[in-house]
C-alpha cells in the first residue's frame, strides 16, 4: 500500500466517521445524552430529598441544612453515579465502552464514599474528643471543631446505589415513552 492510497483511506474514514456523526446529531433517537444528565441530577436531588423528609419526619423540624450536608441515608453520591452508570447502560447498551467507565467511575465514588471519606469522618471525631480533653481548662481552645459526618456506612452507599439504579430505569423507561417518537 502506497502513501497515496493511505491518505486516501484515512481520508474516506474521515468523511464516514463526519457523516455518521452528523445522522447523531440529526437523528432524536440518537439525541440522548440529555437523558444521562437529567437522570443523574435527577437522582441526587431524590436522594438529598429522602435525607430532608426523614428528618422531618425524625424530629418535626424543616432542617433545609441537611439538602447541602455529606452523609446520611442514603448516599447521594452513589445515587447519582448509579444512576449515571445505569442510564448510559440503558441508552448505549450494558457491554459498551460507555457503560464500563460510567459504572467504573461510580464504583469509585462508591468506595470512596465507604471508605476514605468515612474513615476521615471518624478520624475526626476522634481528634475532636482530644481536643476536648486536652484543652477542656481553656475553652476558646475546644470551640473549634472539625467536621466529622462526612463518609457512608456500606447500607447507606448499597441504598443510595439501588434507589439511583431504580431512578434510572423509571426515568428512561419514561423518557422513552415521551420522547422516542420525536
């Protein structure tokens, strides 16, 4: 094969990988990454909702807090990325390339939620006690905090995972029926 007939090719591969997508972009069954979005907001407002109403519920106070805190039940962080994960799954297919680094991006957030961020939290609580102790004589000393709810418990993450799963399904399956036929 000749530089000639390369350039040629490459240049057809060129013009076929244009062509195809410009038809994505034209085409509104194709037109779907909106869905992704929406989904995953979506699925972090439901899961920083369900930590408002439980409080609610838990006390009988409006505790508008809670929808910017870390933590708690269930995790918002692994409801929107599962979310994410299973609507790109839904959209492009369980075995695409799409899927793989959406799911292995939420695994990530996952076990980060689980583990880093929840050991930190203890760490934490734990140098608020010294603290405390070491300089109970002087107050303005001990007044000072570190922030200390800040990981999951692995039912926290496993909840927020399945409600972001479930979210997905119900909004796509939706999607679908309301929009497919643009």
């Amino acid at each position: 094969m000749d530089l000639s007939s390369l350039t040629i090719t490459f240049a057809q591969t060129s013009l076929d990988s244009a062509s195809q997508v410009a038809a994505a972009h034209t085409d509104p069954a194709l037109c779907r990454g909106w869905q992704v979005v929406a989904c995953t907001v979506l699925c972090s407002a439901l899961a920083q909702l369900t930590k408002l109403v439980t409080k609610l519920f838990r006390t009988g106070k409006l505790d508008l807090r809670v929808l910017a805190k870390t933590g708690g039940m269930p995790s918002s962080h692994s409801s929107c990325t599962m979310g994410m994960a299973v609507s790109v799954g839904l959209i492009e297919g369980f075995n695409s390339v799409s899927f793989a680094i959406a799911l292995c991006l939420a695994m990530i957030v996952m076990y980060d939620a689980a583990g880093v961020r929840r050991t930190v939290g203890l760490q934490a609580r734990v140098l608020n006690q010294m603290m405390e102790e070491l300089f109970s004589d002087h107050p303005q000393l001990s007044a000072a905090r570190i922030k200390e709810f800040l990981g999951h418990t692995p039912v926290e993450v496993l909840v927020g995972a399945v409600l972001g799963s479930a979210i997905a399904v119900g909004f796509n399956t939706w999607a679908v029926t309301h929009f497919a036929h643009v």
